[in-house]
C-alpha cells in the first residue's frame, strides 16, 4: 500500500469539510475521486499531498508516517517523493519550460548536468523537445500542462497528485492530457491520485470514488 489514510478529519472554523475519511490507493493504481463542488475533494488532497494538516486521523506514505514529521523533513519528503499537478499551471513566467522543469531538481540539491539530461528527457517524452526554450506565455494551454506535468515528475515522485488537470482545456487537448496519465503510469509506475469533474476521465482511472459532504459514498 503506498498511501494509506485512516479516520481523516478537517474543520475550517465551524464548518467540517471532512468527516472521517479512510483512503488507500496501491503502487502504479490511478484513482479518481468525484463529487459536486464542496464535497471536500481538493481539501483531501491536500492533506494526502502533505499540503495540509488533518485536525485527526493518520496518514502514511509510501512507508512514512508524514503527520509526524518536522517541517523540514516534510518539504525534503514531499519535494522527493510527491508530485503536484493543478488546474492552473503555476509556472513562471520569467523562466523557459526547461527552467521551470528544472526548480524541485534544484530544491533537492541535484546535480545541474543529471538534472538537465532529465528535464531534456521528460520535455522530449512529453512533445515538447522543440519548446524548451520558450517562456509560458509563448505556450498552448496544453503545452504549459505538460510542462507542468513534466516539473512534477523530475524527481521522478511515487505518487502524482492532479487536482482538476484538464478543466480549463479544450476538448481535444484534454483527451490528450487524459491518455498522457496513463502512458506515465506505464512507463513510470506512478500512484496518480487525480480531482476530476470529468466522467470520461473517471472512466479511465483504475477505480473511482465519489465524495459527498465530507465522505465517501
């Protein structure tokens, strides 16, 4: 098991967004999780990212029970062994795509020349060998995706969380983003746990569980 979450609690003042959540998703599975905004979705994975802390409960990842480390230990965990891909790409702007693929490398003191042969790399995988030099704002939506993706898994992460990946695409850009996944799950053994509101995306995935009020159904 390479995540495990049991009994799972967050309040934001007096309103519960979680209510007791037990999840578990196994090495190379992708897992979708549904439900109408506010049901708590985005709010849990976080909290499985190592983003956000649980009010209660216990989360262990890939081995590492993560709510008892020191905050320093959590960033060099998470930046190892964690990759995050959101709606909005965060890139920035100042920087080319193979600049920006290149940062949680330096975060985690790798080598300048390994670490550029494996952005190169993943930039190549991803069809964007003849974009690296260009900055987001010279990007396709769908381009600056892959480049987000391909940040995310420099450090070649465990799991990848996506939170909504595909929701500000056009339709024929998001089948690409959708099959993109699962070509990394093959190729890379990666647990991606991803936030959708897309049915086609869901019926994908290896398993999906729908979110209503704080649990799941």
């Amino acid at each position: 098991m390479i995540i495990q979450a049991k009994g799972i609690e967050k309040s934001f003042g007096a309103l519960k967004v979680l209510k007791g959540i037990d999840f578990e998703a196994q090495e190379a599975e992708v897992v979708s999780i549904m439900g109408a905004s506010g049901a708590g979705k985005s709010t849990l994975l976080q909290i499985l990212g190592t983003l956000s802390t649980p009010d209660c409960g216990s989360l262990e990842i890939d081995g590492t029970d993560v709510l008892h480390l020191g905050s320093k230990e959590l960033s060099a965990f998470r930046n190892r062994r964690i990759g995050f891909v959101f709606q909005f790409h965060h890139l920035l702007p100042e920087f080319t795509s193979l600049e920006n693929v290149l940062i949680p490398a330096f975060i985690a003191g790798r080598r300048e020349h390994e670490a550029k042969k494996e952005a190169l790399a993943l930039l190549d995988d991803l069809g964007l060998a003849e974009r690296i030099t260009h900055k987001p704002s010279e990007l396709s939506g769908g381009e600056q995706q892959r480049v987000a993706i391909a940040r995310a898994l420099i450090n070649r992460p465990a799991i990848l969380f996506a939170d909504e990946p595909s929701g500000n695409l056009d339709s024929a850009t998001k089948a690409d983003l959708h099959r993109l996944f699962f070509q990394l799950r093959d190729r890379y053994h990666q647990t991606i746990i991803i936030v959708t509101h897309d049915p086609e995306l869901a019926q994908m995935c290896d398993r999906t569980l729908y979110m209503k009020d704080g649990l799941f159904l």
